[in-house]
C-alpha cells in the first residue's frame, strides 16, 4: 500500500463545475505539496502547504493533519484545467501519490 | 520556462551506448534532485545533492550515476541501460529541502 493515497485516479467533469481531489498519507510530515503535471510531462508546484488552507486564483489546498488528509479544489473548472494532478508528503523524503488524471470537457 | 531546464527533451538509446542527462538550474536552489516516473507509476526520487554533496542515492542501480559540479549544475550519465529504464527523467531544484520544489520538463528516455 502506497504510503500517498489519491482518489479519485480518474475524474471527468464538465467546464465550470467545482473539482475536488483527495489525498490521505499515512506517514509524519513537515510538509504536503500539491503539483499539476501536463501531457508534456513538465511539473509545476501550486502549493507547499503544512496546515489550514492557500488560495491561489481558482485553486485553494486545504491540509488536516490530525487526520492526515488534504484536498486540492478547482472552482469554475476549465478546459486548460486538465492535467495529472499529484499529492506528495514530505516526510524524510518526498512520497508522491499515483496522481489524478483530470479531464475538463468544454 | 520554470527556471530548470533539461536536456535533451527525448532520447532514444540503446542498452550499450553511453549518453548523459543534463539539469541547470539558475534560481539560486541549493538542492537538486533526480526523479524517475514510469508509466503509471507514482514518482521515484533517485538522487539528492544538497550543496553539491550527494545526501541521497535511493538505491539506484550504478548504471546510474549522477553528477553534480556545481549548485547549478547535475547530470545523470547512463551507461548499459535495460529496456525496463525507459521512462521520464525529471530534475527538480528547491533552497534547502522543505520549501517548494521547482521542476524541469524532463527527459523522455526510451532504451530500445
């Protein structure tokens, strides 16, 4: 069992609607990243956050530690939106979840 | 642009040539990193150089070996690969391990 779980691995949603992805950790950390990665390949990081919430433009990370659980929203989804979407927890090292491979459809 | 580039973008070797990987990054990070993301599969670190020092090697095969001349710089030369190495090659540079992490577009490595 991968110490980084996302759900869900697959999401499909309509222009405009409000995303939600998930990532639970089982391990001690000092931090959690969130990271969008495009067909390309190319990584971008959109949050490095180790409690509460951030906000940055349509985009808001929320982190609960005490229930090692974080949440990446996407409000008024966009097209351009789609991307894989991938959790790591910094612990000793970084763990990286799976991802989320989103789909926004015009 | 992100500030880490790679190159080449794609490579195409076979599993007795000899090639080499190349990271530069000039935001001033202290720490680089070498990761390895095989299809569907989340990503592996490789390698940690933190001031030029080697802090990490992730117990990677010494087919592998990577090189870091300055803060600016790392390598990762690739000798006598297997077909199973092919995968995206990304570097990423951070200052000091716990703040954000900065990614280059990686290498599309394909060993035939």
């Amino acid at each position: 069992k991968n110490e980084v779980e996302q759900s869900p691995q697959n999401l499909t949603a309509q222009e405009g609607e409000f995303i939600t992805i998930n990532c639970s950790y089982s391990v001690g950390i000092s931090a959690l990243h969130w990271l969008q990665q495009h067909p390309g390949g190319g990584i971008v990081s959109l949050f490095m956050l180790s409690s509460g919430k951030k906000k940055h433009g349509r985009l808001i990370a929320t982190i609960n530690i005490q229930e090692k659980h974080s949440s990446l929203h996407i409000t008024a989804s966009h097209p351009r939106d789609s991307a894989v979407y991938i959790c790591a927890a910094r612990a000793d090292d970084m763990r990286f979840g799976a991802g989320t491979r989103l789909t926004v459809k015009p | 642009e992100t500030g880490v580039t790679q190159t080449p973008r794609h490579l195409v070797m076979g599993m007795t040539n000899k090639k080499s990987l190349k990271c530069e990054q000039h935001l001033g990070h202290n720490a680089m990193y070498w990761y390895k993301q095989s299809a569907k599969k989340p990503l592996e670190l490789m390698f940690v150089y933190n001031f030029k020092e080697q802090t990490e090697n992730n117990s990677v095969p010494s087919r592998f070996s990577p090189e870091c001349p300055n803060s600016s710089h790392l390598f990762l030369h690739l000798h006598t690969l297997q077909p199973e190495d092919s995968a995206l090659y990304l570097c990423a540079s951070s200052q000091d391990r716990d703040r954000r992490y900065t990614f280059g577009s990686g290498t599309r490595l394909t060993v035939v």
